[in-house]
C-alpha cells in the first residue's frame, strides 16, 4: 500500500494542471493535502476534466504559458514549491505532424524554463518531469524498454520528448549533480508512462474520446490501426508511481540522490492489447456501440511498444495496480456517470480511494 502522507502540506506545483493528467494529479495532491499551485494554459478541450471535475475549486490555478520564461518565474516566486511536477506539453503525435514548432517549443523550451527558474531560485527542491514512452527509438522490439536504452524519435511528438530528456539530462549534469545535491539541493528525475486512459480526456485523435464523442452522436467508433498494440495502463498507475518518485526526491540527501535519472511507469505486459481488444472491451463495458476500421491516411504509429518497470519496482516499490479489464471499467464506468450528470469531482475522489484501497474496486 503506498504511503503518500508525506505531501500533507507539503507546497505543490503542477505544471498542466487543466490538461487530462496534471488535472488528475492535481486532485490527488490536494485530497492527500497538500497546497497545490497549478500553471497552464487555459483547458484545451470543452468539455474537459478541469470543468467537469472542478480542478480550480481545490488548487491555486494560474493560467499562464510555460514557454514565457518571466511568467513561469513569477507563478514560481508565488507559489514557493517544494516539488514540481511539470506535465505541461503538447501531448499528440498527431498534432505534431499538424504544428511541429508548437509541439517543440511546448514540449522542450517549457521543460528548458522550468529547470532555469530551478536553477535561479537556488533553494531545495523536488522536480519530477513527465515524458512520455515515446521517447524510446522504438525498433519494435518484443520487450520493453528499459531506461538505460537510447533515445529517439521518428515523429515529432516523440522526438520532442527525447530531446527534453536530453535537457533534463543535461541540467542535471551541468547544474544539479546527484553527488553535490547537499549544496545546491535540486533533485531531478524523470517520468515515462506507457499509453495512458481514464475518465476526464477529452483530447482529438485519441481513441476512448473519439469513442465517447462518437456514441454521444450514434455513430459508429472509427478505429485507426486495430492491429497495434499499446501498454494500456489506468491513469491513476503512472500518476501513483510520479508520487512514490515524488516522496523519494523529497527525503534525505541520500535518498534524494539515488532517486536522480530517469524511471518508467509502465503496466504488466499482460496489459499489452491490440487497440482491437481496448475498444471491444470498452464498448461492452459501456453498454452500447459499434466500432469499425477507418483508414484516413493519417501519419504512420508505432505497432507495438513496451516498458520494462523492474528499476520502479526494485526501487520505489511500484507496481501498476489494475488490470487490463479494471481499467478498462473504471474509465467506461467514469463516461458513463459524465453522461448521466453526476457528480465527477466524487467520481475522481471514489476512483482514487479505490486505487488506494480506501473504497472498493470497479467489479469487473
């Protein structure tokens, strides 16, 4: 059972707070009391999971765009944090075919600007940055990835996120070695995640809100790529490991230390299905809908990509808590309530309670 006492009134900077996991994240700090701050641009998609779930009734929310330098700094100054976690980023490879320039200024000068504030403010501090899987050169091997393996990028999005591992890496280096962390006091890691679901996301080209979005017309679900396969984990699996992370850069100097680098997050490999399986499981869970292949040209993915999580589980003590079909429940489960007008602030707060044991589990 993972033990996050830690955070309670602990000052806590989420960076894309109003997107789908820094909203998420931002929930749980604040249930685990913690005084969260949060910066981003305003929500991208309406609805959104900021909306829905009432994100800005329980943070300090600032709307601002992480690629000014001066207002990252200033939010900084105010919120006076003692751990960053820095999710802000244009999230969609299919995006980043549309808006390369975007997707790089995002996704690499943002993380550039919150390591340089770090390293102005000189105080101690936790950073946990959130990449992505893919920043893998993916060769489409049969086993997963492990963190010592070479970066990459053959689109955009997922060079963008090999290249903030490299700045984060290179800060690390230059300015925030683990060896001298008891005289600058930065403690800096990073977060790799495999393909994330749940309630709440609501961005374009993704393939559970192209499924709702389509069942709330009476459409069939176009499915993109049925054939490939992807590590589908529950969003609150990886958001528990960067707070595991998150209590490891807060402790001892020691501690701190050997927590520095960079950790996967990713779900057992009996988690790794055929899109095919994701949406036949997810409309029979729903309770309605039809799904068929759709072929638009869109930008060639990736077929098949893993993540070897021993270094979490050895370390941290981490290990992904839901299965394939609970986490495939909890999310149809979550859009349904949406549908029938509850109340998805307790949905998120039961979820999470469920996650950690506190309230029973979505049967399945």
């Amino acid at each position: 059972m993972a033990d996050f006492d830690q955070y309670r009134g602990v000052r806590a900077l989420v960076t894309g707070h109003t997107g789908f996991k820094g909203g998420w994240l931002s929930l749980w700090l604040a249930r685990l009391g913690a005084e969260v701050t949060g910066i981003s641009q305003p929500p991208s998609t309406t609805p959104s999971l900021f909306e829905t779930a009432g994100v800005g009734q329980h943070v300090h929310s600032v709307f601002a765009d992480l690629r000014d330098l001066n207002s990252v700094a200033g939010v900084w100054r105010q919120a006076q944090p003692d751990i960053v976690f820095h999710l802000a980023a244009q999230p969609l490879v299919r995006r980043s075919y549309r808006d390369p320039l975007t997707t790089i200024e995002s996704n690499v000068l943002g993380t550039t600007h919150v390591l340089e504030t770090a390293r102005a403010e000189r105080r101690r501090l936790a950073i946990v940055v959130v990449t992505s899987d893919k920043c893998y050169e993916n060769d489409e091997r049969a086993r997963g990835y492990c963190e010592t393996d070479r970066l990459g990028g053959r689109d955009v999005y997922s060079a963008s996120k090999a290249m903030a591992e490299l700045v984060v890496a290179s800060y690390r280096a230059s300015f925030f070695p683990a060896e001298r962390i008891d005289q600058h006091g930065v403690a800096v890691a990073t977060a790799r995640a495999g393909n994330v679901i749940g309630g709440g996301d609501w961005a374009a080209d993704r393939l559970i809100p192209d499924a709702v979005r389509a069942l709330a017309r009476g459409e069939s679900v176009a499915v993109r790529h049925p054939s490939a396969t992807r590590p589908w984990q529950h969003v609150l699996d990886p958001l528990a490991g960067y707070l595991m992370l998150g209590t490891a850069l807060l402790a001892s100097d020691s501690t701190r230390a050997l927590a520095t680098g960079a950790w996967n997050f990713g779900p057992e490999p009996a988690a790794t299905r055929t899109v095919r399986e994701l949406i036949e499981c997810f409309l029979a869970r729903y309770g309605a809908g039809t799904w068929h292949e759709h072929a638009d040209g869109s930008p060639p993915e990736a077929h098949a990509l893993s993540l070897c999580s021993d270094k979490a589980r050895r370390h941290l003590g981490w290990t992904p808590r839901w299965s394939f079909l609970e986490t495939v429940a909890a999310t149809a489960d979550w859009y349904r309530a949406w549908r029938a007008g509850d109340n998805m602030r307790h949905w998120c707060e039961r979820q999470i309670d469920a996650w950690t044991g506190q309230a029973v589990a979505h049967s399945i």
